[in-house]
C-alpha cells in the first residue's frame, strides 16, 4: 500500500505537484481567455457567473495553490500537493461510490499519450467489481477545429478509454491518439448512447472537454486538470463538475502509476 507520505514524495519528485512544468503566463494567458469566454479554454462549459481574469485567478489559488498575486507573471506554476491529495481522496470515494452502485461508466481522455495508462486501470478495476464501461459510437468520424484549422477525427476506445485518432494506429506504445480539449466528443459518444437506446453514465470520468463536456449536460463528472484548464475548477465551484484534481497532465505516463495504486487502494478496487 502507498502511504500519503510516499505518494506526496513522489507528486514533488515527478512535478506532477509542487513547481510543475506548465508556466506562469501560459496559466495567466488561459485565465484571460476565460474571462472572455473563449470556446479554446471553456472545454464545452457555459459558466453561469461572469468570471473576471482576477475571479479565475483567486479561484485558482484556492483550488490549486497558484499564486493569487497577479504581479506575478513569470516562471514555473505551482500546484500545492496537499490539495492534490485531498482531490485524490474525493476523486477515489466517487469511483468506490460508482463501484458499489454499479452504475455504467464513461471514461476518455484528451491526453491519451500520458493518461492512456491511469484510466484504464480505472476502467478495467470498475469493470471487475460490476460497472458497465461504456463504449458508444465507436469509429465516429468528428471535425474539430484546432490550431492548424479543422481536422477530421475518429472515435476510438483503448481498454474502455475513448480517445480520439486521425487514422488507425496501433495502440502498444504510450504515445498514441490525439491530444484535444474539446467537447465534441463527450457529446458524439452521449448522442451514440441515446440513439442505441443504452443506458446512460452514471459518472463520466476524464479530462478537458470530456469533463466540462459531460458537465454541462448534466452528467457526474471527475477528473484531473493542470493549472492552465480553469474550466474545471470553475466547473466545480459552480456544481457541474463533482471533482478536479489539481495536478500537472503533461508528465511521463510511467509517473501516474503511483497515482494509481493509491486511487485504487483508496476506493477499495483490486488493481
């Protein structure tokens, strides 16, 4: 069993806490996009509140141990690794609570290359104790806008996780799928469901727009954000998102392994 000492020792030591790789003005500059509402940043959330760049910030600070000093511009972001733990605690009882319901799960990522890996052991520990991992809309081609202009996708799943693909690939390797903050497709997958007649998620679990997604049209939702993904604590602050933890997504995906162990013990899954 992974202690919270150990596992604090190793957020620290991987900077999945502490001073993290995401810099002070990409956070700053995401905190300004949200502020004006920018469909880059929301990940598919409608905020209901106007939310000021100084509002994001305190929020921020508060949810993740940012700085709330908005003089300060520059250098490396830092998340506090007690709020980390205390997130990873949440995150862990929803998945104990959705395993002892046994209600259907939806699981997908926007960072497949890192947490391919970390929800997939989710994915197969629920799978074991009785949930229904949900697959809906498998193949389904979606355009979504990026920085290079549009680009056609497809809806894949690895292990109960979906993700998105601009061609079949192999899936042995870590570094696989596409990397994307939308929405679109928590929403092409909920449609699928609906229009197969299936039963619905229970609990969403995710990233980005599969998150804020889902979030917004009214599923549970968990997941885990890095300091420039405001959407998800202001997701949470507003109640349509149930947990965010705070932590950095870009790490090798080797260090989320600890990560894993400890949520699993927490929920009282078998790994």
């Amino acid at each position: 069993m992974l202690s919270v000492g150990a596992l604090r020792a190793h957020l620290l030591a991987a900077r999945l806490a502490g001073p993290v790789a995401t810099s002070r003005e990409r956070s700053l500059r995401s905190y300004r996009l949200f502020a004006a509402r920018d469909p880059r940043v929301l990940l598919g959330l409608d905020p209901e509140r106007a939310w000021s760049e100084r509002d994001v910030l305190g929020l921020m600070a508060e949810r993740c141990g940012v700085s709330s000093d908005p003089g300060e511009v520059s250098g490396a972001d830092v998340i506090d690794p007690e709020r980390t733990l205390a997130a990873l605690d949440v995150f862990a009882e929803r998945l104990r609570e959705a395993a002892a319901d046994r209600v259907p799960v939806l699981f997908g990522t926007g960072h497949p290359g890192r947490l391919l890996g970390f929800y997939a052991a989710l994915a197969d520990a629920l799978s074991s104790a009785g949930c229904l991992v949900l697959t809906p809309a498998q193949g389904r081609c979606i355009d979504i806008t990026t920085r290079f202009g549009l680009r056609t996708y497809r809806l894949d799943y690895v292990r109960g996780v979906a993700l998105m693909c601009e061609q079949p690939v192999s899936y042995a390797g870590s570094e696989t799928g596409a990397h994307t903050h939308s929405p679109l497709p928590v929403r092409v997958a909920l449609d699928g469901l609906v229009e197969a007649g299936g039963p619905l998620p229970g609990l969403v679990v995710g990233d980005h727009g599969w998150v804020c997604g889902a979030g917004q049209l009214g599923f549970e939702a968990i997941g885990l954000a890095d300091t420039d993904d405001p959407a998800l604590f202001v997701g949470e602050a507003e109640g349509r998102v149930s947990v965010a933890v705070p932590l950095d997504d870009g790490v090798r995906s080797a260090y989320y392994l600890p990560l894993t162990r400890y949520v699993l013990n927490r929920a009282c899954l078998s790994q």
